[in-house]
C-alpha cells in the first residue's frame, strides 16, 4: 500500500514538475492566470451587452469555475500526452508500478492547480467586477468548485491518453476548452440551447458543477444541490474509469505494435 | 523585394493551411465562438444582432491568428533551426519576416467567412450588406493592419524567448480593448484612448459601419492604413535594434 501511496504522490508530484510546460512563472502567469482573467472578464461584458442572463454573477460564476479547465485539460493532457513526446513512455511502462497509482497521481497536483486557477477566478470576479457571494456560502462553494475540478480533471485524463497516440492531442485539448464553453451552460443558459446540445453538455464534467455553485452563491445550501453534486461525482467517476481503461488498452495496443515511443 | 515577400507570402499561407492549429484557431475556434454569442444574444432576445456578432467573432478569429501566428514566428523559426538562416539571409530581416505575418492574417481571414457563412447557415443571419463595395476594401485593410501588427509583436519578441506565453495572455484583452463583439462604450473611459491604438479597433469599425450602415467607412479604413504604417515604422526600428542586440549577446537560437 505504501508503495502505491508513494507513487501516486511523489510520483504524479514529479511527473507534473516534469510535464508540465507552463509550470514556470513566466509562463504561468500569462497563461493560467492572466488568459482566465480576461476570459471572465470579456465574458461578463459580453453577458452585459447581450442581457444573456439576470446579471453578472451567472458569467462570473460559471467561468470562474470553468477556467479550473486550464489545468485540468491541458495540465492534464501535458501529464499524460507529453510522457510519449518526452521519450519517457517507454521506461515508464517498462517498471513494475501499479498503472492506477501512475495514472491517477498524475490527476492530483493538476486538481491542486485547478483549484488555484478557479479561486484566482473568484478573486477576480470579487475585485474587478464586484462579485459578493454571501460569506455563509463560501464552504459550499468551495466543495463545489472541488468536485467540480475533480470531474474535470478525470475528463483531462481521457484526453490525455488520446494524445498517447494522436499526434495533435494540443489540438483535441484546445477543443475540447472551447466546446466546453459551448456546451456547458458557462455563459449560456442551458434551456436556449437546443436539446441535444444540453444532452451532450449534461454528459460532460461541468455542467452540474456550474449549476450547482450558481444556486449555492445566490445564498443556496448543499442539500438544494445535491442531486447536481451527486451527478457531477458519477460523471468524474466515469471520466476516471473510462481514461484508465483507455490508458491501458493504449498500452497493451502499443506494447504489441511496438509504437509505444513512435511520434 | 516584392518577390520575396510574393514567395514568402505564397509559402507561409500553404504551410498554415496544412496546420491543425492554425484549422482551430482561424475556422473552428471563431465559430465556436460565433454560436456561443448567437446563443447569448438570443437568450437576452437581441437577435437583430446576430450579423454584429458574426463580424466580431470573425474579427475575433483573425487576431487570434495574426497573435500565435505571428508572435509565434520566431519560436518556431528557434525550434526549427532556421532563425540563424534567416537573419544571415542577404535581404533584410524584415522582408523575410513581413510575408510571414501577413500570411497569418490572411490565413485568419478565413475566420470571417466561417463565421458569415455559419451564421447564415443555421442562424439565419442576414447577409445583406448595406455597403457591399466599402465591405469589399475594408476587409483587406483590417487584415493588411493586423499582419502588420502582427510584425511589431514579432518585432519585440525577437529578445523575448517565450512569447508564445504572452501570445496566450493577449488573445482576450485585445478582443474586449477593441469592442470586437460588445461596444467599447460598456467599458471604463480609459479603455478608449487604448483601443485608438490598436488595429482591429479600426478594422471591426470599417467591417461594421460597410456591412451594418452604421458610420463612416473611410475614416476607420484610413486609421487602418495609418496604425498600419506606424507598425511597419516602429517594426523597422524595433528589429535593427534588437537584431543587432540578439546578435551581440548570441541570444538568437537559444529557446
């Protein structure tokens, strides 16, 4: 047991060190802090001009939690993906480590960051645009905005083992992020769309969350939300089994075509 | 000169249409954009703005690409080896670098079209162009300013080794500091001298006021042509300087 902790802590700790192309500050900066800023921030003004929702609290929110995406798809794509492009895959699936400890490890210093890049969003919303949930929500949100990452971060991990194979997995990243945007009733009411769209973003990790901490900062409680939490948790639940069962389908498929480095 | 920057320019466009990347952020990124502003202005019930925003997410896309194609140049030439190559080449650097970023705004332009024709398709957006004429000059003049713009970021990068993060940085303010798809009047006072500056501030004005009939054309395509001129102006300047500096201190190649 203590060699699958190890591991999953140490092990996804030092892979993320590793992997991780924007964990340098000049880079992180612009990119995981800076970029999600302005996304709330233009995505609040547009909500002004287009009278999309109530007010502006529907775009803070919904973006604040959504920006938790930067680290959790390409955080988590890069942990996974770049494993290959960094010539490492080969060794690392030559040791005897447990693949759920490997797998999974790597989803934790992403979920951390995650969750720095969503509360940097709600500091964001809070001095720039005026956001004052009540202070009595704050542990709620916070539990939210946790699952919320959790799930997001198990979906990261299904596009990390794409890129595993694929060679543009930057690109499945970026569109993923997007459609995301789309899909996910983060700046659009879910209701507008039309109902195979809500159908595909009810299937992604997100939505519920946003839902839910919507209704928990307009001065909702937990017991309000719980069908959507409960729902967020299968979601991250299945993302999680689904990446891993790909993880390892992809290893065996490479390890028999012996591609298992081939770029 | 003109047919280096013709077959640098011929070049560079084939070599971004072949890129996934550039795919994303010139046709499919603009038009997820595009539905998700159609979406939120059909919730506030103002769909007579669906042609305003299918401008503006078109806009939006040729910045984005004219921002990683052109900030990106350098890195890319670093990665590939070829920067060294290029500044030894005989003409000057500029000349090998302006075919470049106009080649990544022309390939953004292809954002316009995709979000026209999107909208169109299953927005029923009109595509009733009060001025087609004025339409049809603005448009070069939008995407001509940025590829210019585009070569002053590629100008001051050149000492910058990681531009691609400010690349990342400012895709979205330029899009809320130029009133690409909300109007600059919902934003602080202070916003406005900034956005005077700015290419696709003048670009976005001269597409509207030629599509929608609302303003002036030919000033907004003249400031077009003066941000553009000023941006060569301070690009030349920018890459005698810090080409000369990159040399000196062999910083050139080093990524």
């Amino acid at each position: 047991m203590s060699t699958f902790l190890r591991v999953f802590f140490i092990g996804g700790l030092i892979s993320y060190r590793a992997l991780f192309n924007w964990i340098r500050p000049y880079i992180y900066i612009p990119t995981m802090l800076g970029s999600p800023l302005f996304q709330i921030v233009f995505f609040t003004y547009l909500g002004r001009y287009s009278h999309a929702a109530g007010g502006d609290a529907f775009f803070i929110v919904g973006n604040a939690v959504q920006v938790c995406a930067m680290s959790s798809v390409y955080g988590m794509t890069m942990a996974v993906a770049n494993e290959r492009w960094f010539g490492t895959l080969g060794p690392l699936l030559a040791t005897p480590a447990n693949r759920l400890a490997i797998f999974l490890g790597r989803g934790m210093p992403v979920f951390a960051n995650g969750l720095l890049v969503s509360a940097f969003g709600f500091g964001v919303g809070a001095v720039l645009l005026h956001f004052r949930p009540p202070l009595h929500s704050i542990p709620a949100l916070v539990l939210v905005v946790c699952l919320t990452t959790v799930s997001c971060t198990t979906f990261g991990m299904v596009l990390g083992t794409i890129g595993l194979r694929s060679k543009d997995f930057f690109f499945v990243a970026n569109l993923a992020y997007f459609l995301m945007l789309l899909f996910c009733g983060v700046n659009i009411p879910l209701d507008v769309l039309p109902g195979w769209m809500e159908a595909i973003g009810r299937s992604l990790p997100l939505t519920h969350g946003i839902e839910a901490a919507r209704k928990i900062a307009a001065g909702g409680q937990l017991a309000d939300v719980s069908g959507l939490l409960w729902t967020e948790l299968g979601i991250a639940v299945a993302y999680a089994a689904a990446g891993y069962l790909f993880f390892r389908l992809l290893e065996i498929s490479a390890r028999r075509s012996a591609v298992i480095d081939a770029l | 000169m003109l047919g280096i920057v013709r077959s640098g320019f011929v070049m560079n466009v084939k070599m971004l249409t072949t890129s996934g990347f550039f795919l994303l952020t010139s046709t499919v990124q603009p038009v997820i954009f595009a539905t998700i502003a159609f979406y939120m202005f059909k919730a506030g019930g103002r769909p007579g703005t669906l042609l305003y925003a299918a401008l503006g997410a078109g806009m939006m896309g040729i910045w984005s690409s004219t921002l990683f194609g052109s900030g990106g140049a350098l890195q890319w030439n670093r990665w590939q080896g070829t920067l060294e190559l290029l500044v030894a080449a005989p003409p000057p650097f500029i000349v090998v670098l302006l075919p470049l970023t106009l080649a990544t705004s022309v390939t953004g332009a292809y954002s316009l079209v995709a979000t026209l024709g999107w909208g169109w398709l299953l927005f029923d957006v009109p595509l009733h162009l009060v001025h087609p004429l004025a339409f049809a000059i603005a448009v070069p003049a939008a995407v001509v300013s940025l590829g210019l713009m585009g070569l002053l970021m590629a100008s001051s990068f050149i000492l910058y080794r990681h531009a691609n993060a400010l690349s990342n940085l400012l895709e979205y303010p330029v899009w809320v500091a130029t009133g690409l798809i909300f109007p600059l009047a919902l934003l602080p006072g202070w916003v406005t001298p900034i956005s005077w500056l700015l290419a696709p501030r003048w670009g976005i004005d001269a597409i509207r006021h030629a599509a929608l009939g609302s303003g002036a054309v030919w000033f907004p395509v003249a400031m077009c042509a003066a941000t553009g001129a000023a941006y060569l102006v301070l690009a030349a300047a920018f890459l005698r300087i810090f080409e000369r500096e990159a040399r000196a201190r062999a910083t050139l190649a080093l990524t």
